[in-house]
C-alpha cells in the first residue's frame, strides 16, 4: 500500500508527465489480471485530462492507483454514475473497452472532485491478503530466533490490518497456519520453495503512519475500501472481516514520518528479550531513494536483535543483492528482501525471493542463508 500514507520530505516538485504515462503503461503491462483497470490505464497515459489531475498528488504519490482509487470512490458516493458500474464488486459484464466513454465522462463531468481527491489523499496499504506473504517473509526473519518473542513494528500500516497476521488463517500452498476458525481468512499458491510459516509469540504491534486509520474512521475506511481493486473476488469480504478483527483487538498505531519518526515508534513497546522485527509492503517505494538508508541506520543502532523485512518493488530496498536497482523503482514486480543485526552485528542480506503484490503467490527461490 504505504509512505503510502506520507509525506515525503525534500520532493516538492510534481511528477512530470512523462514519468505518470510511464507508470501508467507499467501498470497496464504488469496486471493482466485486473482486465477493466489496466485497459483504463492504457487510455489513461495518453489522456492529458487523467494526467493533469495525477500531477496534483502530493510528491512521490502520482501512481495510477490514486487515480483509479479517486474513480472507484466517486462511484461509491455517485451510484447512479454509468461510470460507477465499472467499479462495482464484480463490474460490469460487457468487453472492458467499452468502460473508457463513461470513464472518460466522469474525468470531464467529475474533475473538481476527482482533483480534490487526488490532492488530499494517498495510496494507503490495504490488501489483507498480504498476509500470506508477510507472515512468510516474518518467519523467515525469525528463523535463527525460533522461540524469541517478537515486537512487530509495520511501516507505513494504514489501518494495521497486517500486524494481525497471527489472528487469521493463513495457506501458503499446503501450509496452514493461524487461527482454522477465524474470520479472516487468506490464501497463497506457492510458486517456489517450501516456506515456514511458524511464528514466535507476538508481544507487541506497533503501526508507523503519516495518517493512520482506526477502526471508527468511517470515512476514512471508506478510502480504504476505494483502494480495492473491485475486479479480484474476495477483496471486500476479507477488508470487511478484518474492519470487525480491529475493533476487537487493535494495534498500536503512531502517526508519524517512517524514516523520522521510527526511533519514537519502536521505543513505544519493546520488551528487553524481544526480537524487534520492522517489515514493510509497497510502502518504502514511497519514500525518496535518498532517505531510505536511514532506516537502516536506526535499526542497525539499536541493541538486541533487529531484523527488517519488506516487500517491494525491485531496486527499492537499500543494501539487498540484487542487479535490478536503478535510479527509480521498478513496479512491475515484488521484491522480498531481508536485513538483519544480531547484537550490533550485520548479518548478510538476504533476497528470499519475489511475490504477488496483493498475496496471490509466494515465490521464494531458497531457504534462508
């Protein structure tokens, strides 16, 4: 998701047109998938309308997404749209190239209030279902420590619905883990190596976020719900289930900057014989390039063992093996890297593998070295 869910300092300047139509068509190449959503992306990079109104995201925040997001909720609050047939749970049962006319109707007939959505909001995680992978790529940093006791510390949580990885069932392929009868259920395929999915206790959770979401949030949840991609089944049964988890067990959430803000985050809760483990999904692509190794440097300070583990895409992370960094984020694919400190020490890093940005599928390419 994030930040998704911050301002980037020291990035003032818009994104410029050339770079949106770039990520416009990326995101058209890499999701087949979603059929209606990457055929409005296509039309969209060469729409000066679509364009113009992306250039009013806050830096950093000019993705495809946001745009897509801004639609997806003036069809919720305007129903009667012919546009809003396209982003209902299952949308319409028509070619997907007939959309862009009402589309395109909408970003004429619409484009105040899809500007001021654009402006003043920002993509925000929210795809429970990444609980598969994230519960994976966690048991992974905890594979040395198996019986030590976690602090969980998710940057850029939105609402937090990922720090509950431990309270809803999750399949990998033919692992299980979790709760069996819980309302939250998600599911993976398993395109790689066996994974672990057994955690330690988890003693504390704590969500970083420049605009954080509880429970009641009603508005607010409703952006989340905007954020769905309505074309995936299963998407706003499971984002319904984990609203109704939170109010019954909510996390810690801090608002604040994730690289700034991280020391004040982490000193919140942690136990003094807990693993301090910091994971992040598609949130750190939101931060400048530049800032990034800071996080780095805070976790690499502190005492104990520290382990960060994210989910990105290729070239985000600082510091993993990888050929595929550039001077600006790939997103056409999802990274699963990993640093670790045992007692101030760095152990290598580590590139476990690639996975479906929503949790579709986990690829990891080997065991832990």
């Amino acid at each position: 998701m994030q930040q998704p869910n911050s301002a980037v300092p020291g990035r003032e300047e818009p994104d410029s047109t050339d770079v949106i139509q770039r990520r416009f068509r990326e995101f058209a190449a890499a999701h087949p998938e979603v059929p209606t959503y990457a055929s409005l992306a296509t039309r969209m990079a060469d729409d000066e309308r679509a364009v113009s109104i992306l250039r009013h995201a806050a830096p950093g925040q000019a993705r495809p997404v946001l745009l897509l997001s801004a639609l997806h909720l003036l069809s919720m609050k305007h129903p009667d749209l012919p546009a809003a047939r396209w982003f209902a749970n299952h949308p319409a049962d028509r070619p997907v190239e007939d959309a862009w006319p009402e589309i395109s109707a909408a970003l004429d007939e619409h484009r105040d209030e899809l500007t001021e959505t654009v402006s003043s909001r920002t993509t925000q995680t929210n795809e429970v279902n990444r609980a598969t992978y994230v519960r994976a790529m966690v048991a992974a940093a905890c594979a040395d420590l198996p019986d030590t006791p976690i602090t969980l510390v998710e940057l850029g949580a939105s609402a937090g619905f990922l720090l509950g990885i431990d309270h809803y069932s999750v399949s990998v392929g033919d692992q299980q883990a979790g709760l069996v009868d819980a309302i939250v259920r998600c599911t993976a395929d398993n395109h790689g190596a066996p994974i672990q999915l057994d955690l330690p206790p988890i003693m504390g959770r704590i969500g970083l976020d420049a605009n954080p979401i509880g429970p009641e949030d009603v508005a607010d949840l409703e952006w989340l719900r905007a954020c769905l991609w309505p074309e995936v089944p299963g998407r706003i049964d499971r984002f319904d289930a984990a609203v109704a988890h939170l109010r019954t067990d909510p996390p810690t959430l801090i608002a604040g900057d994730m690289v700034d803000d991280l020391p004040r985050a982490i000193d919140q809760w942690r136990g003094s014989q807990t693993h301090l483990v910091v994971f992040s999904s598609w949130a750190l692509t939101y931060v400048p390039r530049e800032r990034r190794s800071a996080i780095a440097e805070t976790l690499a300070s502190r005492p104990g063992a520290v382990s960060w583990v994210t989910a990105e895409p290729p070239g985000c992370m600082p510091g993993l093996p990888t050929s595929t960094a550039t001077g600006d984020d790939q997103l056409t694919g999802t990274e699963v890297g990993l640093l670790r400190w045992r007692d101030g020490v760095e152990l290598d890093p580590q590139l476990l593998g690639r996975v479906h940005p929503h949790g579709n599928w986990v690829e990891f390419t080997s065991r832990l070295a």
